[in-house]
C-alpha cells in the first residue's frame, strides 16, 4: 500500500512540473509575439505626446520665429507707407492741383452740352411743357448712370441719354405712358420694330451701373450745383403733377405722338398746345448724335 501512494504521488508531481513547464512556455511565446506590438504602441504614444522638455525647447524657438515674422510685416509696412509718401510727393510735384476744374465737372459740360448741340434732344424737352417726361431730377438721374456706366463720353450721346431717362422712368415714375414717348423721339418713324432692342441697351446700361438704380436727392442736387444757372436744371415739376395720379381721359389720344406733333393741352397747367417744328429723322440717324 505505501509503495503504492509513493507512486502516485510522484505521478503528481511530474504532471504538475509538465503543466508548469508547458504554461511557462505558452507565456514565453505570448511575450515573444506581444513585444513588439507594445513597443510600437509605446514609440506612437510618446510621438503624439511629447515630453515637458521637449515642449520647453520648442517653446522659445516659436517665440523667435513669431517675433521674426512681426518685425518683417512692420518692416513692409513702414516700406510701403513711405513708398506712398514719395510716390504722392512726386505726383504733387509734377502735377500741381488744378483750382476749379476736375474731370466730373467736363463730364456735367458735356452731358449739358449734348442739350445744345442735338436738337431732338431740345425738342423732346420743349414738347414736354409740363415737365413730366423730364423735370430737372429725372435728368440729373440720368447723367448719374451715365456716370456710374463710364458712358460720359461724345459718341452716341443722345442715344444713351434717352435710354438712361427711360431707366429713371421705370425705378421713379408709375406713369408708363409718359415714359413710352421716349421711344419714338430716340428710335425714329421704325419705332416699334426698334423698341426691343432700346430695352436690351437699357438692360445693358443698368448693368454696366452695377444694378445701382436708386439716386439720392442729395446726387442729384450735387449734380446740379456744377452749372445751376443752366435752363435743364429749371424744370421743376408742378405739385399737381406729382404722385401717383393717371389720366384716364387720354385714352382717346393716342401716344406716344413723336416729333412732329404740337405738345397736348394741359388744363392744370392751363397750357395751349403749340406746333414744335421738329423734324422726324430714320431710325439709322436719330440713334446717333448730332
């Protein structure tokens, strides 16, 4: 019997140390295969978090480089502002300052001279006795877009000025029959076939502005301080006029009338119609300037 439990427990004994060498194997080759992976684990975490005295020697050469880059920007600054100085010296040197005349004064000239020279420009006004197609604001909007567009040159002028009136027409007015005599005065007896295209200018017109449409009374009243004294600066509208009234008894006149034609009676205004001796161009000569 003892020798018996003496051979059982030595079968124990070296099962036990079997399983334990076994077990430390498995350990081993665990370790051999996990290793690397906690290295690289580890080498990756100390890359995106750097030490204190990593982030301390950084520290001051970041200082460095921002200080650097503020000198510089103060440097090219200082430069440029001294470049301006002496280029505007310069230029106040070679050009002396004019004392009266500026470039927006010749243009205020030459839009009023376009009054002087064309005369279906002044028959057009002179048909409107009661200053609805063109009172003195309607007419400084116009130059005011003509300037906007860079159009305030000679050629061309009484096409332009037409089409910038009838612009102002169409942002300040509610009337549309009055705006609709535009058409036969700037395109001539082929009118209505012509119409079309006058719109597409004036659509092309407002773009060349920068679709800015709206003009103060404050513009207009600068526009008018440059010749005051001119007589297109004289025609004020009557206040029964004004607002938002239509005539509703035209209907049996038929507009728009043209060149040719004496101005309509106005019973408000107790105005006679007058023959205009106004001559009627082709459409091909009346879209140019006189």
């Amino acid at each position: 019997m003892r020798g018996r439990s003496g051979r059982g427990r030595m079968r124990a004994v070296f099962r036990w140390r079997s399983l334990r060498r076994a077990a430390v194997c498995l350990l081993t080759l665990l370790w051999m295969f996990l290793e690397p992976l906690i290295s690289a684990v580890q080498h990756g975490l100390r890359c995106l978090t750097p030490s204190a005295a990593q982030e301390k020697a950084r520290l001051p050469h970041q200082q460095t480089i921002g200080n650097r880059s503020k000198r510089r920007s103060r440097k090219r600054k200082s430069h440029r502002g001294g470049r301006r100085k002496r280029r505007a010296q310069k230029s106040e040197d070679e050009h002396p300052e004019k004392p009266c005349l500026d470039s927006r004064q010749q243009e205020v000239a030459a839009f009023l001279q376009a009054f002087e020279d064309d005369y279906l420009l002044r028959g057009f006004l002179q048909m409107d006795r009661c200053c609805r197609a063109a009172d003195k604001y309607l007419l400084a909007m116009t130059f005011v877009y003509l300037k906007r567009a860079n159009l305030c040159n000679a050629e061309h002028m009484r096409l332009k000025i037409f089409a910038a009136l009838y612009l102002a027409h169409t942002v300040e007015e509610e009337d549309d029959e009055t705006k609709y005599e535009i058409f036969p005065w700037a395109l001539g007896k082929n009118w209505r076939k012509l119409y079309p295209c006058f719109l597409k200018f004036r659509d092309l017109l407002w773009r060349r502005t920068g679709y800015r449409a709206i003009v103060s009374k404050r513009s207009c009243e600068k526009v008018m301080a440059f010749a005051p004294s001119h007589y297109i600066w004289r025609r004020g509208r009557p206040a029964h006029h004004s607002g938002a009234r239509r005539a509703y008894a035209r209907e049996q006149v038929q507009l728009p009338r043209g060149p040719g034609f004496s101005p309509l009676p106005c019973s408000l205004c107790g105005k006679k119609g007058r023959f205009v001796r106004v001559g009627l161009r082709s459409s091909s000569s009346s879209s140019n300037s006189t």
